[in-house]
C-alpha cells in the first residue's frame, strides 16, 4: 500500500512539475546558477545634469529612478554626486 502511495505522489509530482515548467531538483544540480557580480554607477555634475541622466536611464529601462542613492554635495560648488549598484550576470 505505501508503495503505492509513493508511486501515486512520485507521477502527481511529475504532473506537476511538468505543468508548472519547475525545474527537477536533477536540473537544478546540471546546470550552475548564473554568476552576478556588482558594477557602481556613479554620476558626478550639476544637479540638473545628474537629475537629467538618472532620469533618462528609467526611460530606456535601465535603472528606476528610485535605484540610485540620494543626491549628494560634493564639495565643489553646485556639483552633486550620485551612485547606482547592480548586479550584472557574468556568463
């Protein structure tokens, strides 16, 4: 009877898995997880300028606005500083 249930729970796992396109535990250990590493943006310029440029690396789908770090002063006069980190898949 128990070799029965796990015979009926091992083909309703198979179902399942093939119906919801999940990866088998077997493929999951055939193939490595991709590798991401950090890149930093860093944008330096006038507010505008700064401004401007973050917001159009949202319109080319880039980075949201709200990704990059607050705007701070740089200590040269009517420069601010800006920083973006990603995670980028190295193959």
């Amino acid at each position: 009877m128990a070799q029965q249930e796990d015979s009926a729970q091992s083909k309703l796992e198979q179902f399942l898995g093939e119906y919801l396109d999940t990866p088998s535990a077997k493929q999951c250990t055939e193939r490595p997880l991709p590798k991401r590493k950090p890149i930093k943006h860093i944008l330096i310029g006038s507010l505008e300028v700064v401004t401007s440029t973050i917001h159009h690396l949202q319109i080319i789908g880039y980075a949201n606005v709200g990704d990059w770090s607050p705007l701070v002063p740089t200590g040269n006069p009517d420069e601010v500083m800006s920083i973006l980190i990603r995670q980028i898949l190295i193959q």
